[in-house]
C-alpha cells in the first residue's frame, strides 16, 4: 500500500511539472501603423551668427587732457553731437585768450601800416608836380615812392601776420571746442572703461566709449564651400546678385531659443573665400524698432528650405543597418523590410523620395523588436499625434 501511494504522489507531481512547463500560446503583438502621407514641409539649415548694430563708432579724443566730467551712463541712448564727456580746459583757455590778443595786435600792425602806407602817398602826390615843373629833381620823387612800396609791402606783412593770428586763434577755440567730447552719430552708449580724472588722448588704442546705432542690425554668419556652392545650384538667378534678390527672408533664432519677431533679408555676400577659415560670409539685415537686439548679440540664422508634395513618414518607423535605411510596409498583418531613400529628416518626419508610395502601410514605432516576416496586430494612429508625442518640450 506504501508504494502504491509513492507511486501515485510521483505521478501527480510529474502531471503537474508538466502542465506548468507547456509553453502558453500567443498572438500577434499589437505595433502602431500609419498610412504614408505626403505633406508640404518647410525645413530650416541653421548657421550660427554674430550681431553687429548698423554703425558702431568709437569714440576718441581729438585733443590730450583729463576727463572731468562723464556726461552720460552705459546702455543710454543720445543723439548726435550730444555731449559725452569734458576734459579740463584752464591751459587751453589760456592759449585761446593768448591767440586772440595775437589777433588783436595784428589788427593794430595793419592800423598802423595802413597810415604809413597813407602818408607816403600823400609825399608821392605832393612831389608829381614839383618834378614836372622841373621846380625838384626826379631823385626826391623816386625816394618817395621807394618809400610807398615799402609801407604797402609792410601792410602786407601785417595782413599776413593778421591771417596767422586768426588761425592760431582759430585752432586753439576749437582746442576748447574739443574738450567736449560730442556723440558722432545717434545710439547706444557702450561700456565707459574710462572715469573722471583718466588723461587721454587722440593716440590712445582704447576708445572712450562705443556708440552703436541698433535701428537696424546686420547678423553675419558663414558657409563652407560646399554648403556655398549647394547654395548657389539651389538658388533662382543667373548671377549672384540676382540669385541674393530672389532669396526668401530668413529667421534669427536668439540665444534664448526663442525666435526674433522680425524676419531678415540677405543683403551681401563677401566677393572672397576667407583663406584661414575656408568658409564666405553672409550679411543679412534686420529691423530693430524696439532695441531688443544690441552689438555683439548672438544667435542663429534659419534659413528655409521649402519641400513641396513629399513623402513623409515618422522618423521612428524608419531604422538604419550599414548606412541603409528601412521601414517595415505591413501586408496581410505582416511586417517585411523595404529599403527606402531619404531626402531629410525635419521635425521628426523623414523626407522619402523612393522606397515607398503614398498609402502604403508601415509600422509607425517600435521598429527594434521586428523581423521581415514577423507577424503584427496592426493599430493605426494618426501621423501628426505620433510626431507630436515625441517633440521634445521646453
């Protein structure tokens, strides 16, 4: 009876091993499809860029002195001839009163001159006649004219005299002039590395301030030879000129992410290939009515690139071996592998331009986890749900 029961134990535990280790059956799993679409899509190429304001001006000294008073603060606005800054005037003051007193004197010379010049020619007409009538030899006249040269020629010395103290005068009022430093254009006030008490001097490497006029601001920015020449292929016109009219207006991404309000046009093109960078520079024009851009600024341009009736498919239904890119199409519930050719990748959208046809369906995600062949559950979804849900948010 013992073995009987062992027996039987054994049994009903090799009954219940087995159960347990039966594989369990299932079905397909479930993978999102959607149906290839095709889409007007509008792409940007990204080239980082520098801000400059339309004119920046640095602002020197034209005479040496120290800075008594700075008239303004970094960031104002002030308009043109503006004043900024005042250098000490006592010694040029003083030249200036010494340089008019000159003009003063001069003037006096003339005075006096003119009389001498006058008086001789009284001595020459009081002489004509005595001559003629033979009454006095022609030597007193000759000496009395000799005389009246003499004093025109000092006239003319002291006219000379007077010029010269006039533009000493002249020069040492514009010396005083200059000791208010003025604005040269209107805009921005720069940083002021100088303060009261500084000497400077029209010879100084560090300018007094910087004035930026941002009304309108210029971002540059830089291709490759390459990326130039794609550009130039790409481009509507028969020359460069033409070619720069015809282009679309572009964006200015600023640091932060956000997008500059204000679109921009190319304006210029630099003629040359910079020799050490390789690359050719791009000028392109911005309006700044509410000074949110400033000199020195960065950002990046965006530059469109239209793609007009193209096939599109999520970048997650697209998967790449040895530099060849797939998409699983779903026939009859299963999943097989076509090759397909990418034109760009935009928005986490892929650009197809052959492998595929509008309609056709191809699993949407998860490609990693299939094989040619595999059978699929398929679930559609929407294109736009399914590329929105993986946009990065920030």
């Amino acid at each position: 009876m013992t073995n009987k029961l062992i027996l039987f134990s054994v049994a009903a535990f090799s009954l219940t091993a087995c159960k347990k280790e039966a594989p369990k059956q299932e079905g397909p799993k479930t993978y999102p499809v959607i149906a290839v679409e095709n889409k007007n899509i509008v792409g940007y190429d990204i080239f980082p860029a520098s801000i400059e304001g339309r004119v920046n001006n640095d602002v020197r000294a034209k005479i040496s002195g120290y800075i008594t008073q700075v008239l303004v603060d970094e960031g104002q606005y002030v308009t043109k001839g503006q004043p900024l800054f005042r250098l000490e005037t006592n010694t040029l003051n003083e030249t200036a009163a010494a340089a008019k007193a000159g003009v003063g004197a001069a003037q006096s010379n003339i005075a006096a001159a003119q009389a001498a010049v006058n008086a001789a020619q009284v001595e020459v007409n009081k002489l004509k006649p005595l001559v003629e009538k033979n009454i006095i030899s022609n030597i007193q006249l000759q000496t009395a004219q000799a005389n009246l040269s003499q004093a025109q020629a000092q006239v003319q010395q002291a006219i000379a005299a007077r010029q010269q103290a006039s533009a000493n005068y002249k020069g040492a009022a514009a010396n005083v002039d200059y000791s208010i430093i003025r604005a040269p254009i209107s805009g921005v006030i720069g940083k002021l590395p100088l303060k009261v008490g500084s000497l400077v001097g029209p010879t100084d490497q560090m300018p007094l301030t910087t004035i930026s006029d941002t009304s309108q601001v210029f971002a540059y920015f830089s291709m490759n030879e390459k990326e130039y020449f794609d550009f130039l292929e790409k481009s509507v016109g028969s020359s460069v000129p033409e070619k720069i009219k015809n282009l679309p207006m572009v964006e200015l991404e600023l640091a932060n992410g956000s997008i500059y309000p204000e679109k921009g046009r190319i304006e210029a093109i630099t003629g040359s290939i910079d020799a050490t960078t390789g690359t050719i520079q791009f000028r392109v024009a911005f309006t700044n009515p509410q000074k949110m851009l400033s000199n020195g600024n960065s950002g990046s341009i965006r530059f469109p690139k239209r793609f007009d009736n193209v096939l599109v498919v999520p970048e997650s239904a697209t998967y790449e071996q040895q530099g060849i890119v797939y998409v699983f199409k779903v026939e009859k519930d299963t999943a097989r592998n076509a090759v397909v050719e990418v034109i760009e990748r935009i928005d986490n959208l892929a650009l197809i331009k052959s492998g595929v046809k509008k309609g056709e369906i191809i699993v949407a995600a998860g490609t990693g986890n299939i094989k040619s062949g595999t059978a699929v559950k398929p679930k559609k979804v929407s294109m736009d749900s399914l590329v929105q849900s993986v946009k990065p948010k920030f």
